[in-house]
C-alpha cells in the first residue's frame, strides 16, 4: 500500500462505499412507504421487495456484467455506473407508483452490480495477498462506517418524509471527478508473474457460503426495521440508530479479519461467524425491552464484519488475475442472490410464527447447523 497514492486509495473507499449503501440508506423509509401505499395489494410484500429488487438484478445479470466489464474497461464502466447510481437510485424523490418505483430500483440494481465487481476486481489487481486483507480489513470498516452514517441520516429523513433518503444517492455524481482523476487501470500483463495462480475449482464453495452468509445476514435490514417500528413502535431515527450500531461494529469487526486470518483459516473464521450470528438472532428473539437490541444489533454487525471480509478474500485467493473481472462477477451475484432470496424465503415463517418468534427460530436452527458442521469437519480431518 505503501506505493499506491492516497487518493486513489480514497476513491477505492468511497467506490467500495456506494455498494453498502444501495440498501441501507432507504431501509427506515420502507415502514412509512408501506404506509403510504396501504391500498396497495401486497404492499407488505412489495415494501420489502424494494430493498431486495436491485438484488435479484445483480444476482441475475452480475456474470455477464463482468465478462461486459472485462472487454470494455473498468474505469470506462464504473464512471457510467456512477452517473445512473445517482439517476435510478434518487427516483424516488418523484416517482408516485409501487411499479415504477420497483422498476427503478431494478435498473439501479444493474450500476450496484457494476461497482461492486469494479471495486472487488481493482482490490485484487492492487495489492497481493497479505496487503490485500490490511486493504479489505479497512475497506470493509470503512463501508460499515459508511453505512452508520446513512442509516442514521436516512432514518432522521425518513421521520421527515419517507422519499428524502433517495436523495442520499446523489453521491453517486460527486464521486464522478475522483474516479476520473485517481482511477489507473492495471494491465494484466504488467502484473507479477507469482500473482498468476490456477483457479480452483473449490471456488464454488465459496460463491455458496457467501449466498447463505448474505440469506442469513439480510434479515437485519429487511426484518429488523419492521420488528422496531411497528411492535416496539420507535421512530424512524431510534430504529436507524440501532441499526447503525450494527455497522458500527460491523467496521470493528472488518478490521478484526487480518488478525483473524494469521491464527485461523478461511472456513474455520466461518464457522465462528455463523455462530457469533446465531446467537445475536437468539437473543432478538427473547428481547422485551427496546433498549436491548443495542446489544444484540452489534453482535449481528461484528460476525457480520469479518465474515464478509473472508468471503471476498476467500474468492481473491482462488482466482488469477486474468478471471478476476469474471470470477468477482460471479462473487457478486452469490451476494445479491443471497439479498434478494433473503425476505422471499424467511417470509412464510414470519407470518407463521409472527416476527419475534422469527428470529428465535432462525437461531436456534444455525446452532443446529454449526454443530453438524463443526461434527463432520473432525470426522473429515481424522
């Protein structure tokens, strides 16, 4: 890191950015949409549906998007990104439609896609292996950071009117001159020869438990509002202050990787994060008092802070440069995929069981999971 400018480590940062925020700056506003559109068929279904759609586009059109990246340039590509960011992600400061509103948010999904393959591919091609996790350890807490601000800045925007936090998508344009400015795209042939390895076929796995990793962890957004705002019946800005503490320590839990990643390996700091999240999702599902989830919400951040950061290391180390572009767009899709799935397949146990009882459930089940898991790794290894 110590060769590469600061600006251009900046921009990396703030693109890196504009990926954690596609969801979390509107997540207090889906309640009060709901609301808002109460005549709506569905509507509980839809509102939720607009966090996840630019999910399902990702998680659609992410492969091909990095095979587009690929031939046609990073820097050319993400500038573009950036310009419709801003464009699809603020329509709903003017749009009056559930359906156009979606529709909005599919397209948006599509420059998410292209910024988050974009951002992961120019990590791996900047910094080799050991760099590269420092780089990953800051970027992730700076995202979490990131997302403190705009959960807490959306949910005060949405206690005033539930479309002003669209207008935090404008960043997208402000990040235009530093892209153009700090952005050099490396040659693949400019890199070192030892950075050159066979991909392995095991990537797979990986591409897997990072879809199951985002299932699990997108209940945070696109449950845990609801939960506040409607049972415990807190204002927009006390549920995006709870939430913000989760990236808080989300960040504190990105810079906790690089040391993780010296003592344990890849699949065994997993395994500790499922566990850290079963266990913050146990103790949501028994909380009577409000004020409790400021213990429970940092827990679900901090797993989640360093299980994320191992996932997209995980990828790098089994990738080579040339299918980098390629490989982080697969990556991609796995993540979102996860996103989009997430409500659609957690929401028949919230009607069920009602959504306290929820998370109760969910907890107890991945305990079960981690203890066949942790079974079966010692029968594998004897």
């Amino acid at each position: 890191m110590k060769n590469i400018n600061k600006f251009t480590l900046l921009t990396l940062l703030l693109l890196a950015m504009t990926t954690v925020m596609s969801n979390v700056a509107i997540v207090t506003s889906l309640p009060h949409l709901k609301e808002y559109f109460k005549h709506t068929a569905n509507i509980e279904f839809y509102s939720r549906l607009m966090l996840t759609l630019p999910s399902l586009a990702i998680a659609l059109l992410a492969p091909v998007l990095g095979h587009i990246i690929f031939r046609f340039g990073k820097k050319k590509s993400v500038l573009i990104a950036l310009f419709f960011f801003s464009f699809f992600g603020t329509a709903g400061l003017y749009l009056d439609s559930i359906e156009t509103l979606l529709a909005s948010r599919a397209l948006f999904g599509l420059c998410v896609a292209t910024l988050m393959i974009v951002s992961t591919s120019l990590v791996g091609d900047y910094f080799k292996e050991e760099e590269r996790h420092q780089f990953m350890a800051y970027q992730s807490a700076f995202m979490a950071l990131g997302g403190v601000f705009f959960v807490v800045g959306g949910g005060m925007l949405s206690d005033m009117n539930w479309r002003f936090p669209f207008g935090i998508y404008f960043i997208g344009i402000l990040l235009i001159p530093f892209v153009l400015k700090n952005i050099k795209e490396i040659k693949i042939e400019d890199m070192q020869e030892d950075e050159t390895i066979n991909i392995s076929k095991n990537i797979l796995f990986v591409y897997f438990l990072a879809f199951f990793y985002m299932l699990l962890f997108f209940i945070l957004p696109t449950q845990f509002p609801f939960l506040l705002i409607e049972k415990f019946k807190v204002s927009g800005s006390y549920a995006g202050t709870i939430i913000a503490t989760a990236f808080f320590f989300n960040a504190l839990g990105a810079i906790v990787f690089s040391k993780l990643k010296k003592i344990y390996s890849y699949s065994t700091i997993y395994i500790i994060g499922l566990t850290l999240i079963a266990f913050g999702l146990s103790l949501v599902g028994i909380i009577t008092n409000v004020h409790f989830f400021f213990i429970s919400a940092p827990i679900l951040g901090f797993s989640g802070g360093f299980m994320m950061t191992n996932a997209v290391a995980w990828m790098l180390s089994k990738t080579n440069p040339k299918k980098r572009v390629k490989s982080s767009g697969y990556f991609t899709s796995s993540i979102f995929l996860g996103q989009f799935l997430s409500p659609i397949v957690f929401h028949p146990l919230v009607a069920i069981f009602e959504i306290q009882k929820f998370f109760s459930i969910i907890g107890a089940s991945l305990f079960v999971i981690v203890l066949l898991v942790v079974i079966i790794k010692k029968v594998i290894q004897r």
